[in-house]
C-alpha cells in the first residue's frame, strides 16, 4: 500500500487533509507529522526562513522517509523555498507544497482575475510568486480568521473568509483560492455566497499525488 506522509506546521491543518484522503483516497496509509511551533516561530522571529528554519524541514522530511513514505505533503503554504530544498534532496520521491497542485488547477482553463484568500499573513508574501507570470491575482487578508479558529469559533471564522470572498466577486475575480489547509471547510459556504468556484489546497493535493504515484483516478 502506498505511504504518504503528511507533515503539518498548524494543527488545523490536521483534520482537512485526513478528511479529503479518507474520501477520495482511503486506500492511501497515512502519517502525520506536527510542529505547530514553525508558524508561531516564523511570524515572531523576524528572520523569515532563514537556514535553521530550512533545517527543520529537512529533518521532519528526512523521518518521513526513513519510515518508509512514498510521497511527502507539507500542509502549510508559508514556507515554499524549505518544501522546495526538501524536493531537490529527495527527487524523484514526490514532495508537494500545499499550494502547488491547486496552482495548477486554477491556472488552467477558465480566465480573468483569481482571488487568492489567506488567513495566514505571510502566506501573502510567500505564494504569490508561485504562480505563473501572467496570472492575474487579487490576493485577501481574512484577518481575524485564524484567530478564530485557535479559540474554536469556527463559525467566526468561516464567516470572516466568506466575506473576503464576497470582496473577491465584487472585484470582478472569476474564481477564488482557499490558500489554507484550515480554511477548506468554508469552501461550500464561498461558493453559495459568490457563484464562483472555490479551489481548495486539500482537494488538489490528494489528486496531485495520485497523478504522481500513478494511482488510478476515480
């Protein structure tokens, strides 16, 4: 059976990936791995992903394939450039960014303007140079929404996404990205409040590493 390890730096991010392989995936044995210390240490520490920060992930990275995992997902999108130095050291071994499979889904196809909504400050600095040149991307702050979901008001949070979203179509955005893990669950609630289709990472990911490992889709 094909082993994925999943390693998280916010625990929220926990739940939204199991749920999705659990669905679309279940065949699939996964680990997790949390360090909900990297988020807090990278937005007080001022050093940005410096080469500690960089050391980190390749030793979460390393346990996971010593025990035997086929493909790594990193479930959390502020830290791009770590994910990238983990997929050079241990090519061709599959390793995702969270937000690379959704990239590519938003990118083809449908045109115009793609909100991109965070509830994680430096994710707004940090992803928007993924995307390719020529993607024209509205980014969105749902400040207050990860507070909300640390003290468990997940109906807070949701509606503080949701209303970003609502800013999103008003800005003539055709389509709209959910940059967290965590924030997958207020996508059916996006989608009613806008009319516009909702890209989530979790959902992307898990058919990117299908693609990948040759897994038969559907």
């Amino acid at each position: 059976m094909t082993r994925i390890a999943l390693i998280h730096a916010l625990s929220h991010s926990v739940a939204p990936i199991n749920e999705a392989f659990a669905r679309d995936w279940p065949e699939a044995v996964r680990m997790n791995l949390l360090d909900d210390s990297l988020s807090a240490d990278l937005a007080r520490n001022g050093r940005g992903l410096d080469a500690a920060m960089h050391e980190r992930f390749q030793r979460l990275a390393q346990y996971a394939v010593d025990t035997g995992a086929q493909g790594i997902l990193f479930t959390c999108s502020a830290f791009g450039p770590c994910i990238e130095a983990v997929a050079a050291r241990h090519a061709p071994l599959p390793v995702l960014k969270p937000n690379e499979a959704m990239i590519e889904e938003a990118v083809q196809g449908q045109q115009g303007a793609l909100g991109l909504i965070s509830s994680f400050a430096p994710t707004l600095q940090s992803m928007p140079p993924e995307f390719p040149a020529g993607i024209e991307l509205v980014p969105a702050l749902a400040d207050g929404a990860m507070d909300a979901l640390n003290r468990g008001d997940t109906a807070t949070h949701d509606r503080l996404v949701v209303e970003q979203a609502k800013v999103l179509a008003a800005r003539g955005c055709t389509r709209i990205a959910l940059a967290q893990f965590s924030m997958a669950r207020a996508r059916a609630a996006c989608e009613a409040a806008t009319g516009l289709p909702v890209l989530t990472t979790v959902d992307s990911a898990v058919r990117a590493l299908q693609r990948r490992l040759g897994v038969r889709l559907g």
